[in-house]
C-alpha cells in the first residue's frame, strides 16, 4: 500500500513552480482587492481561503477564492453593494456575477478559477449572517493545525474521493468537501487511518474533534438522519458533513473497505465512462427491456446550487405521481447546463385497463365504499373479498399510458422547484424509447446517458 500512495502523491502534489504560481496570482488578487477597497473607500480587506491557503489543493484544482472581509455591524444590503463593487472593479469585464446566498464574483486569472466573495469579519463562528462567514474561521482552525506531512495526507483523501466519485460538497453532488477531508485527517492523523476507520463506519457515526458534545444521543438527535456527523470544530451547532448524501456516504465506506482487502492505483484514478455509440444506447435500451424518458428543457439562470435541488425536488415529485397511477420507476437521474434533463425509466410503459380498488378493513363500515363503486361506469367486477380479507371492487384504470400520465403531470407541475417549474412552463420535450437516442448528438449529454446506462462503481470499471 505505501508504494501505491507514494506513488498518488507524487502525481496530485503540486510542484513548487505551481504553489509559486498560485501564490503569486494570489498575491495579486489581494493586492488589487486592498488597493480597490481604499479607492473605493470601502472598509474591507482581502483572505486567500480555502485550499489554495493551506497548501492542500491537488493539481487537478485550479481555484483560487478571495474573500473580501467587512466590519459585521454593517449592514447586509451595503456588504452586497459594496461587495460587489469592489469585486466587480477587480474582475474586470472577465467577470461573472452569480448569486448563492449573496452575490459573489467568479472570473479566470493566470489559468485559475477565482471566485471573489464578500462576506462578514464576524468575531464568533456561532454568530454568523450567512454562510459563507465560516470560511475564514475555518481557514485560520486548519492553518494553525495542519503539517505539511499532514497536507499530504489531506491530498490522498482527496484524491481517494475524487476517485470514486465523491469529491465536493456542490449540491449537484452532495459529496465530501475539501474542508471535510481536512477535518478527517486532522482527527485521524494519516490517511491510512481514517480509511480504515471509516471501513467501519454505519450510519450517524459521529467525528468530534474538540469534544464539543460527551453525549452521542444528543449529537444524533440534534442531527436526526444524517449519515455522517462530523462536528465542526469552529461552530457546534453545524455538521461539517451535512452536504454528504446516503448515497455516497455507502460508496466511501464501501470504497474503503475495498481498498483495505486489496489496494490499487484504481482507487484514485479509475478508468473513464465508456462513451456509448447511438447504435450502443440503443441496444443497452433494447436489452433492458425498460421504457426510457427524457425531459429537456432550458436551464434556469440560477446557480448549479441551487438548480439542483430543484431538479431533483421536480424527479421526485414526478416518481412519485407517477408511482401513484400504478407505474413503477426502476431508477431516475437529472444533468444540467445550457440545459436540463430529468431522466425516468419505467419498468412497464402501459398499464392494463383494469385495477384493483382495495375498500377498509373488516372492521370499518363500507357502505359509502360500495355505493360509491356498485354502479360505476369504471366498475368491472366487485364488490367481493381478496385473500387478504379486504372488500375489492376492480374498476377501469384512469391512467394507463405513461407518456400521457407524464405530460398531464408537465402541465399540472405540482410540487415541482419553482424555477425548475418557470422554466418547464415556457417549453420543454419528452424522448422516449428509442428517441431517447438522439440526445447523444451532443456528447456531454451522451456522457450522461452512458453513465446511467452503465452505472458502476468507479474502480470497479
């Protein structure tokens, strides 16, 4: 095993021409934001955060973030003017003006990502006006603690979860943050510790790395359902792992415990997605024997962050109506970028004519269930006893094509993300089946639809 991780750091550690490069472009990012906000005279100063700071960023990242710290007495409505001003004046014309919690500024620098972000100098982490007021108390708990022996190991945990697919907090992957990862070898010491450690994980294990809380019941009551817990060392009251789904807290543990009985290079850099030709999707589609759709419509101008959660409240609310009138849903997906695609597969795509209408139990009076049902028009057989001694009427089904059940619910849009909704409203189309096929034209797409087709964990491809 150590001649495996000798051999990933030497690959994901950034040279020193790149710490310097990053550091320099850092430097001048601070510099131009200090000089702005005496120019603007506004009373804020520039922090580099985040990895780029604590020198535990892989070679594969290319961001830099820059906060702008303001005094926490001034108002919210001025931090996002005066913010913005100054990030804007920064960035230049490159810059891109996006909105999380509050507006921030994203541009390119020197072949890196940046993002310039506003928030409060607040003296308390437990006391914060937005979320992103953590950061710089986060930056300052891990430099004060974090080794450059340490580092290293931060840089295989990364590398471990980016591996298998579940690297990054973004709520289009509800992953393990870089912060997270750091906490994680902080506690454990070295990456061969947490991943053996973590090979033991069930759900609601907890991480305290300060002791915050002596009772585990009240931590796990305080953060009911949550698979993993891990107490943030600068707020107590916040799961630094909450972003981390079921899903891919199962995948860790499970990658963990693989890599324990038979380490390899896999593990970090697996094989891509095969990208499937037309004529491939459509023979995977034939083979399965399911009935595919596909949703597409144009993204909402919002940030992935919070598109995302939209387009699975929609997947949800669209498995479920539909899981109502008596289709099943084998597994369902969404992607984004220009545009949007919610993605079902139906084990069945029509229902049979015919469906059975289950009255009370013995023991509840069925007058009203059988005076309702005897004369129907639906009505096809019933009143009589099932085997599991229920009053059953079977009546003509309401719904029995997919496609026109999937269309009404389109329109209805009940329970859907509101911008998700918006943007449904102005226009969208349904493939289906074989038309499903040609969406591979465009290969980003195609690369989705690969993926789901061919779903398997990463270092088993």
């Amino acid at each position: 095993m150590d001649e495996i991780l000798k051999a990933v750091l030497k690959r994901v550690r950034p040279s020193e021409a790149e710490r310097k490069r990053l550091k320099k472009v850092a430097n001048m990012l601070i510099e131009r934001v200090n000089s702005t906000c005496d120019m603007l005279n506004v009373p804020a100063r520039a922090m580099l955060v985040g990895s780029g700071a604590r020198s535990t960023w892989l070679r594969s990242e290319r961001d830099i973030d820059i906060f702008i710290l303001f005094p926490e007495d001034l108002p919210r409505e001025e931090l996002e003017k005066k913010g913005l001003a100054v990030a804007r004046k920064v960035a230049g014309k490159k810059g891109k003006e996006r909105f999380a919690e509050h507006p921030y500024v994203t541009a390119k620098f020197g072949g890196f990502e940046i993002d310039l972000v506003p928030c409060y100098d607040v003296a308390d982490a437990g006391k914060i006006k937005s979320a992103v007021d953590r950061t710089p108390h986060h930056n300052r708990y891990i430099s004060e603690r974090l080794t450059p022996e340490l580092a290293d190991e931060v840089l295989l945990l990364k590398q471990f979860m980016l591996g298998a697919g579940i690297y990054g907090a973004e709520l289009k992957l509800q992953g393990f943050s870089g912060y997270l990862c750091e906490l994680l070898i902080l506690y454990h010491r070295s990456f061969k510790e947490a991943i053996s450690a973590a090979s033991k994980w069930t759900p609601s294990t907890i991480v305290d790395l300060e002791g915050s809380y002596p009772d585990q019941a009240e931590v796990r009551a305080l953060f009911e359902g949550q698979p993993l817990i891990v107490i943030d060392p600068v707020d107590a009251n916040r799961n630094a792992a909450a972003a981390v789904s079921m899903q891919n807290f199962a995948t860790f543990v499970r990658a963990c415990q693989d890599f324990m009985r038979k380490s390899n290079m896999r593990f970090f850099f697996p094989r891509r997605v095969k990208l499937l030709s037309k004529r491939g999707v459509e023979k995977i589609l034939r083979l399965r024997g399911t009935r595919l759709f596909c949703i597409v419509f144009k993204s909402p101008d919002i940030v992935p962050d919070l598109l995302y959660p939209q387009l699975r409240k929609t997947e949800r609310a669209l498995v479920a109506g539909l899981e109502r009138v008596g289709f099943e849903v084998l597994r369902s997906d969404v992607w984004a970028n220009a545009k949007s695609i919610i993605l079902l597969e139906l084990t069945i795509a029509e229902l049979p004519k015919v469906q059975v209408h289950l009255g009370p139990p013995i023991k509840v009076d069925v007058g009203d269930f059988v005076r309702k049902h005897l004369k129907s028009k639906r009505k096809f057989a019933g009143p009589f006893m099932d085997s599991s001694g229920r009053l059953a009427f079977e009546v003509e089904r309401r719904q029995t094509d997919a496609r026109q059940a999937l269309e009404r619910a389109l329109v209805e849009r009940t329970a859907f993300g509101r911008h998700v909704a918006e943007a449904l409203a102005k226009g969208h189309e349904v493939y289906e089946g074989k038309g499903v096929v040609k969406l591979c034209g465009d290969r980003k797409i195609g690369e989705f639809i690969s993926e789901y087709l061919t779903r398997c964990l990463p270092w088993y491809r």
